[in-house]
C-alpha cells in the first residue's frame, strides 16, 4: 500500500514543530548574514509599498474631497441662466425654486470681471455682487471670516475679499481698494471705464488659494450699478441636499423656474478637473502598487537562497521522516510570516502618515529649504488625506496575497529537493 505524502505520518498541518522550525530559519546565525539581510529587505520593501500605498490613495482622496468642499461650498450645485430675456424676475424663481423638496436654498448673484488695487499693487478678481443674507448662506465665507465682519454688509458700505489678495493689494480692515471695470458709463462715445472705490469691512480665508486670492464680494444693489445691470442678475445658483444626485433634481427646478432657462450642473461645469483627478488618482495607485510586487519578488529571491542554505537541514528532515507537506508548509511559513509582519506594519506606518500628512509636509519642506505642495499650483493651502477603509482594505489584502503568492515557488522547491542529492557530498 502506497504511502500518501501530502499528509505527514503524526503531524497535522501546520502543527507547532512546523511553526517552530519555520521560526528558527527566521532567526539566522552569524554566518547566515546574508539570508537574514534579504529576509529584512522583503519584509521592509512590502512595508514601504503597502504604507506608500494607502498614504498616497488618502492624499489623493483628500485633494479631491478638498477641491470638491471649496468648489461645492462657494459655487452651487445647480446654475441657472437666463435665455429668453433678462433675469429681473429673479426674486419670483428664487422663491418657486426654494420650495422643490429637495433644496436647500438659491442663491442670485451678479459675476464680473475688473481690476482691483490698492496700497501694495493691483491685480485682476472675480467681483461678485450678492445680498448679506445670500452671503450669509455661504458658510465657507461667512464661517470664515479673519478680520472684520459681515453684519453691515448689506448697508453697501464695504466690500469683503479673500486674505491673500488682501496681501497682494497691501489693505486691512478699513483700508480702500479701487475697483475698475470696463462695463461703465455709458456716454455718446461708447462705454467708459468706470472706476469706484470701496472700503474693506471683511476678510474671508477658505483654504483654497484660487478663491482666496481672487474674490470680492460685493452687496447685490451695488453691484448691480457698478456692471449697469440695473434690476438684474447674472444668474442663480441652487444649492442641493445631495450634490451627488442632481439629475433627479433638474426637472423639477426646471418645472419650478416657469421660465425660459438654462441648466448645467457642478460636474459639468468642472468635469475636465474632475477626470484629470480621477485619471491621476488610478495611474498613481498603479505606480505605487508596483513597490508592492517589487518587494514580492524579494520574497521570492529571499526563500530561495534560504532553501539553498538549508539544503542539508531539509534532507534530514526527509531523513527523519518529515514529508513533503511538511517542508513545504515550513516554508510557506517562512515567507507568509515575513509578509504579513511587513503589511501590517506598513499599514500602521501608512495610517500614521495620513493622519499627520501636513505635518510631515512642513517638515520636509522646512528640511529640504523648499515648498512641498505649494498653494499656488495645488490651489490649496494644506495638505488633507482621507483614508477609506474599503482602499485601505483592498490594499492589505493585496499584499498579503502577492506575500503567499511569492512563497509558493520556494516552497514547492524546497518540497521537491532529494535528500540523496543533497547529502551526496556532505
């Protein structure tokens, strides 16, 4: 009767002797250096993928979700434009609109382009016209105003701008600034420049260099005279409960407007950002994941040299009647435990880099004497990651798996070594 060798004769599968022998390869002696070097390597290199690979997916998770805030906090969900005529009776969609179950409030406003100065120098904004309590709406603005108010707002006194093009123009609170635009006067000659001045009572700091840079918020009736829109808006944007789930909500904004307009929604009005996002979160990820499968191959080259090392050891196990089961599972042992030490300290390394993600930022920038992430170029002043637990997981379970993967071959070699051969020469 044939003996079966998958099983060993009085030792189940993965029994302590199994695990004990398994443990003592790890621990290698003085003249094993080299074994215990690549066995280090491997488990650093899977630690450093599986921790670049969930601190890179949350920083790319947070700029997303970071641009999506800003955008989404200052700019409707849902913009409508006027097509058939002019947007006087805005007052009368506004409130037809605020009753669709569903939004949470309109805002109408007036958008111009024109050139702002002051003290320290001048440059090109975005001048919006609206009404304090539209404003007051907006709580990435009005929760985040550094310096004066926005309770006289609507007295049409003031206007509130964003911190860094207070920098830029050199103003604080009181201080003039000088808007120009070229939609003025209207005179026998064409239209004029027209040039008025305002003091600032607010300054506002969203986080979001483009918008902090670039804003000027002035009161609706104001605005209004200072483009030549008299009794008008440029449009109205409707702010939703779910920014996620527009479609559904067009039609009947549009049934509410009773009125000839024009609909668009966030994504489109954003959708190259949007792809470009996406487009760099996958190709990244995928770069990144391939530290992961570099360091499975050190596994690989690691187990193998280590069965090549312990030839004589395996052929007197074979000796002493330990079965090929057994010798494989030993090193499968071997190789899963370097794995698995090395993804779950590259997920603790990984987590811990996400959660202090700004503050490692600064100091590689105060190290390196250079800006990391500059706002300029990012549009953000501060680095965010969020980490989701189901990238998180896939992660983990993505390396565990190329870990087990990569002991395979190993193993199976140091299941089918001869103890004749090897011993031949001992």
């Amino acid at each position: 009767m044939a003996i079966d060798e998958t099983q060993p004769v009085g030792i189940k599968p993965f029994a302590q002797l199994e695990w004990m022998i398994g443990w003592r390869y790890l621990k290698s002696r003085r003249r094993e250096a080299f074994i215990s070097v690549i066995a280090w390597t491997s488990f650093l290199g899977i630690m450093i993928g599986v921790a670049a690979l969930i601190a890179v997916l949350a920083v790319l998770n947070g700029f997303r979700s970071e641009i999506l805030d800003k955008f989404l906090g200052l700019n409707g969900h849902i913009l409508i434009q006027p097509t058939a005529s002019a947007f006087t009776d805005f007052k009368d969609v506004e409130e037809r609109i605020s009753k669709v179950k569903g939004v949470k409030y309109v805002i109408a406003f007036i958008d111009g382009q024109a050139l702002v100065s002051g003290s320290g120098g001048s440059t090109g904004a975005l001048v919006r016209g609206i009404s304090g309590d539209d404003l007051g709406k907006v709580q990435l603005v009005s929760g985040n105003v550094k310096a004066g108010s926005l309770s006289t707002f609507d007295d049409g006194n003031g206007v509130a701008i964003g911190s860094r093009l207070a920098q830029t123009l050199g103003v604080r609170i009181g201080d003039q600034i000088t808007v120009v635009t070229a939609r003025g006067n209207i005179t026998p000659f064409g239209v004029t420049p027209r040039t008025w001045s305002f003091p600032v009572i607010a300054i506002f700091e969203v986080g979001q260099y483009q918008y902090d840079s670039s804003f000027v918020y002035m009161p609706l009736a104001p605005a209004q005279a200072f483009f030549n829109q008299d009794d008008k808006v440029t449009a109205e944007e409707v702010f939703i409960d779910d920014p996620e789930n527009v479609d559904p909500m067009k039609g009947p904004i549009l049934e509410a407007a009773d009125r000839p307009v024009y609909v668009t929604d966030w994504r489109l009005r954003d959708s190259t950002l949007m792809q470009a996002l996406e487009i760099q979160r996958n190709v990244v990820s995928m770069i990144v994941a391939l530290i992961v499968v570099v360091a499975a191959f050190n596994i690989i080259a690691g187990l193998t040299m280590l069965v090549k090392d312990k030839s004589r050891a395996i052929a007197i196990l074979r000796t002493m009647g330990a079965t090929r089961g057994t010798i494989m599972r030993i090193f499968l042992i071997v190789g899963m435990a370097i794995g698995t030490a090395g993804t779950l300290a590259g997920l603790g390394v990984g987590l811990l880099l996400s959660y202090y993600i700004e503050e490692v930022r600064q100091f590689l920038s105060w190290i390196f004497n250079t800006r990391l992430y500059p706002p300029d170029m990012f549009l953000l002043s501060k680095m965010r990651a969020d980490v989701h637990i189901d990238e998180t997981t896939a992660a983990v379970i993505m390396a565990l798996v190329l870990s087990f993967l990569a002991t395979l071959y190993p193993a199976w070699k140091a299941a089918k070594l001869d103890p004749v051969d090897a011993l031949r020469y001992e």
